[in-house]
C-alpha cells in the first residue's frame, strides 16, 4: 500500500486555509434558501439576519458540528459482499454520473440516455473488477415522466449487486426509489437492515449558497439515517477565484457549511468530502473538466479531508475529449491518478466523456482497465521478505536467468496487472490484425459482457413482485445488447509470442 | 512545489532492500568483463577472484565509495541558460532515445531513422518548452558507416540550444564527437568551459554483469571529467525475480556497483540513479514497457535516489500502443506522473511508441502537452496570503460572480495550464471541424513548427568551420519539413465561445 500521500501543502499551509474558510463563513455568511435549514442553523448558534436569507458561522459552531464529522461513509450493495466502507486504504471507483447522453455503440452518435442503457451499465458494473459503485448515469428518457426517478433506479437495482448511487428531488421521489428497496428486500423492515440505496445531490450552489430542494432533501436523509453524501461543483473564474488556493478555501467553506447542517439534524452523520472542482478556461469561457487543475485541486481536497478526518471523493478523469483518443487517455488517466495518490477514497469517472455530457460503453471499459491500474499502483510495493527474494537471487547468480525459476510462473498473475485491453503484440502482429486501437478492442469486450447473461440480475420471482408493484408503464430494466451485436466466436485478440527485447542504448 | 512526495517504501523497508542489495554484491557478486575494471575494483578492496571475472563487494567497501557520490548532475546545452542541474525540484523531460525507427509523418508507416529526423527532433525539443533535453533518438540510417556516432550528433548539436545526450562506442567515437564540440566552441579550450554534451550508456547487463566495452567508456568519461550517467535496464521474470522488491534490491545492487567504479574512478564523479525497469508479460514473453509496473518501480526507485542522495531518472511512458491511441495516452501519462510525483528528476520519454521500436512526430507534440501538465502539477498549489484571495471572496459575497474581476483576468495564463492540444470545444463545433483526434492537431501542431526556420540552429560561420572540417559525406543535419509540408495558413483549430457549463448532478 501507499506509504505516504502525494501532499502540495503543509499542514501549516493546510490550516490557514482551513481558517481562510472559517473566516470566509463567518464575515461573508452563505444565502441559505431553505427557512428550515436556516431555522436549524438560527437555532444552533449561527446568525441569522431577519428578513434575510444570509446565514453567517461564528467559527465556534463550526468547529462544534466539525468535530461531530463521521470517519467513515459505507456504500451497500444488494449483495453485502460487495459493501464498501470508505476510507480503506483503495478508492473505489464508481461508474459516471451526470451526463445526459450516451454515445450509441451501433452509430457512434450522441443521443439521450434510456433506461437499456442505465440496465446495461450496470451490468458492466457487476462485472468489472475496476469498479466499486454503479452511480446512476442519467436520466431514462424512455421513462413516463411520472418515473423521473424509479425509471432509472429499477433499471439500476435489477442488474447490479454492487452499491448504487441514485438522486430523488423530493421526499415523495425518495419514497418511491426506497420502495423499490422495500419490494426487492421484501419489507421495509429487511431493507432497513442492509439499506442498499445510497443517494446524492448538490445543495450547495457554488458560491456560497445552499438551495431550497437540494438543501431539504439533506434534512430528509439525515433526519431518516439514510445514506446520502452531497457533491460541490465550484467553476475557478466564475464562481470562485481564479487561483487554486482561492478556489480551495471558497470550497471548503461551502462544504463546511453543508456539513454541519447535517450534523445539526443528527449528530455523526456519514457524509463525503465530494467535489468537482473545475476551472474555467479563459479564452472561450469553457468549462475545462479535462484540466490537470482538477487533479492538482483534488490532491489538495483530499489532504483537507483527512485533516477534517472524513472520506474524500470527488469526479475525476472528466475528459473534454469526444472520443477516445489519446487526450482522453491522459486527461482520463493523470487527475485520477493523481487524486489516487492523494488519498482520494472515492472516484466518480466510469464512461464519461466530452465535459460530462456523454457515456461512451468503450471509454467505460477502458476506464476499468484505468482503475485497475490505479489500484495496482496503490496496492504498491507488497513489502516481505519473500519478495525480497534474495535466495532466487543467489541462486541465479550473475548473468543468470529467472524466467524458468517455479516462482517466477508462480507469481504471473500477481505481480503484475493482466491488461485485458492494452496491446502489448508486436508492430507485425498489430498490422495483420487490423491495426485496431484499444477503443476497438474496448468494444469487444464490452460486446462480449453485455451479450451474456447477466449474473448480477434481480432473480424473476422478486422481479415479478416489484413489477406488480410498481405498475404497467415501468421500464423493462433488463440489460439487452444492441440488435445487431452477437456473442463474439472468438476472443477479440490473437496473441502471439513477442520475442523482442530492447535495451535502453 | 510537491511538500511530500509519494512514497510506497517506509524508509526501515528501505533500508532492508538496501541491505538486501549490499548482501547481493557481498555474497552473489557482478561479473566484470572489463579488465581494467576488475583492477580497479581489486585495487580498492573489492574480492577478485583469481582466473575468473567475478567480483564481490564488502559492504564497507561499497558504502564507502557510495558516500562520495555527488548529489548532483549539471546538463549543459549549447547556450548555457538551457543548462539543467537536478534535483531541482522539477523533473527535466527529455526526447526519447533508444528506438531505431520513426513513423514518417506523411506515410504513417515505420521506417528507418534518418538523420533529417534528429535534426527535426532538434529544433521541437528547442521549441517546446515540456522538454529540457535533447536525448538523441536512435542512429542515422542515411550517414556513412564510419560516421556512426558524428552522423546523428552533428545533426542534434545543430538544431538545439539545450542539452544534448549523446551515446559513443569507442574512446575514438567520443573524440569524434568532442570534436565537433570543439569546432562548435572554436577550440577545446572553450569547450571544456562550457562543455554542452552529455555522455550515456548502458555498462550493466542485467543480472549483475559489467560489459567490457560500455564498462571502458564509463571509466573513459570518469577519468576526463566529462558528463554521463549509465541506465540500467533489468527485464523482470527474465534478469530479475518476479517481484518488484526482487527488482529493486537487484537493480539496486548493478547500479551500485556501476556507481563506485565510477568513484573508484574519481571520486565525486556526477551519475543519475537512471533505470528503465520493465516486467515481462509472461502470457508471450512481451516486453511490457507500458505496464504501470514501470510506474510502480520507478516510484521506488525515486525515493532510493533520495536515500543514495543522487538524482534519479527513468524511461517513462514507454507505451507498447502502436498509435496515438488512448492506450498511449494512459501508459504516456500515469506511469510519468507516477514518477515526478514520486521526485524523479530526469525523465526520458518524448515521441517514444512501440515498445521503444518508433518515434512519433505527433507523440511528441502530445508528449509536450504531458510534460506541462506534470510541470504544472509539481508547481503545486502556490501558497501566498494573496492567492488565497479572502479579499476577492468577501468583496463578491454570497452567490457573487468572480469573472468580472480583473484579476481573473490577471490571472489567466498563469493559474491553468493553456493547452495547445487538448480541445476543449463543444461537441458541435467539434463535428462541424470534422471530429479531429488530438493526433490530428498534434501533427499541425508538428507541421506549424517545422515548416518556420529554426531559431536554435547553428549559425552559418561555425556550421561551415565544422562541415569544413568534418568532411565532405557528413549529412545535411539540417531541419527541413517533409516535401508535402507546407506551412499552415490558419490556426489549426477553430476556437468558439463555449457556454456551456454543468453542475454534478
């Protein structure tokens, strides 16, 4: 595992800008749109100026309900195997939310989201080790519109046993969504026992504000125990200053004062450090969620995180790409990376391309192969005096060789990460089979899960029972491939012995 | 700056790899073909055994020479502002060496390296401000057979300003070179002041093996004060256990070894701690130079640096993808963050694809694009009172707009890394452009620069003193584009105002 963290501050420079925050709540204040909150705040020892909706923090409270702040955040999944309690020394990664659109595996065109799609993500989710965490996508356009919510949460539930994250915009919506738990746990009183819907939102709106829905949705979670953590999104230029460290201080108070709010409903309430903190770009105003500065800014929230001793998360490898080329590949692979080694305990970046506007199925599966990687580097060294391994060495002796050693096969499916995307066949090999980029080979295997069953999904007798429920004009939820693709016949690579060898002359 | 680097090794882990590699070289010993070399080292207290080429190496011994090492080495370019000394807090990227062949930039096919391609690579690496040194890529298939070593340096010396690393052969090879350094500066004596090329080989053959002819030219270089540094280059699974501590204590040791002869030598000799460290892919035996593994050992090897209080440096970014596909984007960009973040200070790897075989015009110009964003991370968060701007955050108060102040604006080229790849347009403007890949951009990027003259080439009065003096079959050296190149008439990409922005939802 990871010795130490990648740090871009002091703990000198980390507490100032703790205190810039504090100062920042507290001779600035936050608009608090929603009066129960602002009642809850009043009550707790903020200031409240009458006929105002501006609330200001004397850093005193803060710092009362800061301390309340729990360690630990745990996602549940429909099957506890697959529960994932955070911090715990490897982010976990979760598919991408927040985009609209998906690009079409058939066409290779952008078009909206349906619930086929959310059925099918989670699939993939089911079966990818790189992935932690189904967080719904967007919304099923193909839903009723009175299903905003449960068209595209079924769909989600029914073909992931791992923990999924949804959104509701009212009590009524979160009702529904947790109906669905009920049905499939069979009562709300098995439910509650392994409450496997996680949900989100966004009650600050950067700066400094908390809104009226999002901010009464926090009270309603905190209020019922239910899972929930709240995401800032802060845009450099625009909404805060264009400095890191501006940015930084502007956002760590807004979550400060979401926090606390939610401590003031019940005390140790689990929440996430969740950011997404992009700039804006200047020449053209666009917002540049590919920029390395989101990575550089979640390294420095995540080290504030640990300060204030709660799991951190955040959005990252949100690529401006619209295709996967190599600027998705680093603008995918760099910020997570980076925000990895930080301590990030959370990452939300599954398929998500072109500024969060668009799932792309192969960008998902090479996002897996991503993740993989990161926990690679993150499970680190493995330090023993077994992998010291200085018999073998000896045994060997100088100019010895240790491809034939029993270890050395021993170790072949340890010690290193089995790609199944990366190419590593020679230039020959490569041109007589096409000259295919990995987002080719992307699609195969994303063909090759999503035309299989799926062993992840709802079995039909509990299926039966929510369908009764919940009515004729629900989505069929069921992870289907796109008509034309079939099972592949074989496996999407040949692979050939690789004899060459360089050194570095 | 970085205030704490990634560190996967406790420093008490450490230690034991150190020890691990100091009973290595006591009790398994190197062979050492050179002769003179095992003089040398029997000279200064190491265990030569009679009528064999085995060496073995008292730990006092080794650390006693290990304490002379210098914790510094100077790269001098031809106009000394160029000069690099690491560690310097920030890693120096140099173009990638080591791969015969190049991708022609019209064709896209492989082909042979030529020496119009190293003065090409010349003038961008003088361009591009990622790169600090010039690592001169692979042989000049088009120079005459006895110009082996003039006929790809005169064409380096002459396109850049920076550093240049060269490799020689023979003593008579290295005069050669010298002399055009010589011709350059007007005479030895002003060379030798300012002395602008870098010497590098590879005197170790792993497992624990001294080569006679790489082992001659490091003590060459040692006794005459001339700057190099070797690379060891281990295969794991094939000259190394499958581990990565049996690598790292292994590695460790053949570096050590190296390094005090060098002092033996002369002490105080300037090395780098510099390694390819690759795993092979034991599924065909492929050389996985792409493999986050090199990431992960690199990493290791950093903080190793830093215990030995040397620089380090490393291939990075080796990516075994055959085009600039998002495969290279990931394998360029997280094994080279991984190690900057873990204080590598040389790393080696602009335009490099195909397992070390190609260099790529457009890769280098994405490679660019990577070494800034590393740069830019490295810079870190910038901590002032001012950038934490609480004056600018109290002034625009709750729900406030920052765009408007001027120091936004101020600001713009200097908090966000500007990117001259990276698109960050919408996805209808994008179409309407004709859906580029940043390959596309990055070969304008390639042309736009290689089609205006080149500002670091040599000027005409010392390029005629050396080609008089060089001969009438040395190569043009010059950097002239591809017949089919023109110069760009318009910037290659359309820039349009963005609106859009979105929130986490």
């Amino acid at each position: 595992m990871i010795q130490s963290h990648t740090r871009l501050l002091t703990e000198e420079q980390l507490l100032r800008v703790h205190e810039g925050s504090l100062e920042i709540l507290q001779d600035v204040g936050m608009i608090v749109r929603n009066e129960k909150a602002r009642d809850l705040f009043a009550t707790h020892g903020c200031i409240v100026e009458a006929d105002s909706e501006l609330v200001k923090f004397p850093p005193a409270v803060v710092e009362k309900y800061r301390a309340l702040l729990s360690p630990t955040f745990t996602f549940r999944g429909r099957d506890p195997q697959y529960d994932v309690t955070i911090p715990r020394g490897m982010p976990a990664f979760t598919s991408g939310s927040s985009a609209p659109n998906v690009i079409d595996p058939i066409s290779g065109e952008e078009r909206r989201c349906l619930s086929v799609d959310i059925a099918r993500i989670g699939q993939l989710v089911n079966e990818l080790p790189g992935f932690d965490i189904h967080n719904i996508l967007g919304l099923a356009a193909d839903a009723p519109q009175d299903q905003w919510a449960i068209g595209r949460v079924y769909p989600a539930l029914k073909n992931t046993l791992k923990p999924c994250r949804v959104t509701a915009r009212t009590p009524a919506e979160a009702e529904e969504v947790l109906n669905i738990g009920y049905l499939i746990a069979g009562s709300k009183e098995a439910y509650m026992e392994h409450p496997f819907i996680t949900f989100g939102g966004c009650a600050v709106i950067s700066p400094l504000t908390l809104d009226q829905d999002s901010t009464e949705m926090l009270m309603y979670y905190a209020e019922r125990g239910l899972a929930y953590y709240g995401t800032v999104a802060p845009i450099g230029g625009l909404s805060t200053p264009y400095t890191l460290l501006g940015m930084l201080a502007l956002t760590n108070a807004e979550w400060l004062a979401m926090a606390i709010l939610a401590q003031m409903v019940k005390p140790g309430t689990p929440l996430v450090y969740c950011f997404l903190p992009v700039f804006s770009d200047l020449r053209t105003g666009a917002y540049a969620s590919g920029g390395i500065e989101v990575g550089i800014m979640q390294s420095a929230l995540a080290q504030m995180a640990r300060f204030h001793n709660v799991p951190s998360g955040a959005y990252l490898g949100t690529t401006n790409s619209k295709l996967s080329d190599e600027q998705a590949g680093f603008e995918k692979g760099m910020p997570t990376l980076l925000g990895a080694l930080s301590g990030t305990d959370l990452i939300i970046f599954g398929g998500i391309v072109d500024t969060l506007m668009s799932f792309d199925y192969a960008q998902m599966m090479i996002d897996n192969e991503i993740a993989r990687m990161i926990k690679r580097v993150v499970k680190g060294m493995e330090f023993s005096d077994e992998n010291l391994c200085l018999d073998e060495i000896k045994e060997a002796g100088p100019a010895g060789l240790f491809i034939e050693h029993p270890n050395t096969l021993a170790r072949m499916k340890t010690t290193c990460l089995i790609p199944d995307l990366a190419t590593r066949e020679d230039r020959e090999s490569w041109q007589e089979g096409g000259r295919r980029s990995i987002r080719d080979r992307a699609m195969d295997q994303a063909r090759d899960i999503l035309t299989k069953p799926n062993k992840g999904a709802l079995d039909a007798e509990t299926d039966a029972r929510v369908r009764n429920a919940l009515g004729d004009d629900l989505v069929p939820g069921d992870s289907v491939p796109p008509e034309e693709w079939k099972p592949l016949e074989q496996a999407p690579e040949r692979r050939r012995h690789n004899k060459r060898r360089k050194n570095a002359a």
